[in-house]
C-alpha cells in the first residue's frame, strides 16, 4: 500500500471534524453553552491542517474562531452587526471578525464599470 493519495485524506479529514462541530453547535448547542464538543472539533480540525500542512478551506476558516475555536454561528455563537457596509461578528469568547461587504458590492458591479470605459 503506497501513501495516501495528495493529502485528499486530510481534507476529508477536516471536512468531516467541522461537519461535526456544527452539527454539535446547532443541535447540541442548547445543552452545550461552552460549545465544548464542537470547539474540540475545530481545535483538532485546526490541528490536522497544521500538522499535515493542508491549507483549510477559506470558508470553513471563515466560520471559526481563531481564538476558542467556536464555529461562529450567527444568533448562536455570534452576534452579528452591519455598519457602513462592513460586517462584524462578535464571538462570545470576545473575539472579532469583519466582513468587508462594501468590496462584495463593488466587485457585482464591475462589468458596469467596465462599460464606462
Ligand atoms: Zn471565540
């Protein structure tokens, strides 16, 4: 048996771990405040990435924590807020992430502009 086959095992891998610990955040999040199960998840997610050198997938970072780990949930894990075109979750571990979506809009209505030219 040769290695695995272009760290497509890992991916899975992690796929598979942040699958999981949403599924925990959303169903078992009730039960779970600190959202223990689901940060384990991430964290090991997080670690399979760094140990194999994978890089994980922008969406998947998008939604977690850097900071304890939670997958960020809006009105479950978040707390959400849009202010000049720039959008803000707030973790509850006091953690930040913005969300240019001022540069969102810009970039649907590039082919308008380019028209101008
Ligand atoms: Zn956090």
């Amino acid at each position: 048996m040769g290695k695995s086959v272009a760290g497509g095992d890992h991916f899975q891998r992690m796929n598979y771990l942040y699958e999981l610990a949403t599924w925990q955040t959303l169903v078992l999040g009730k039960h779970d405040p600190g959202q223990a199960m689901a940060r384990a998840n991430v964290a090991c997610m997080d670690r399979v990435g760094k140990k194999t050198r994978s890089r994980i997938l922008p969406q998947l970072k998008r939604t977690c924590c850097k900071k304890c780990h939670r997958v960020l949930v809006p009105l479950r894990t978040v707390e959400s807020s849009l202010k000049e075109g720039v959008l803000q979750w707030n973790c509850r571990c006091g953690e930040s992430k913005k969300f240019p979506i001022g540069s969102d809009r810009s970039f649907k209505t590039y082919g308008e502009r380019g028209n101008l030219d």
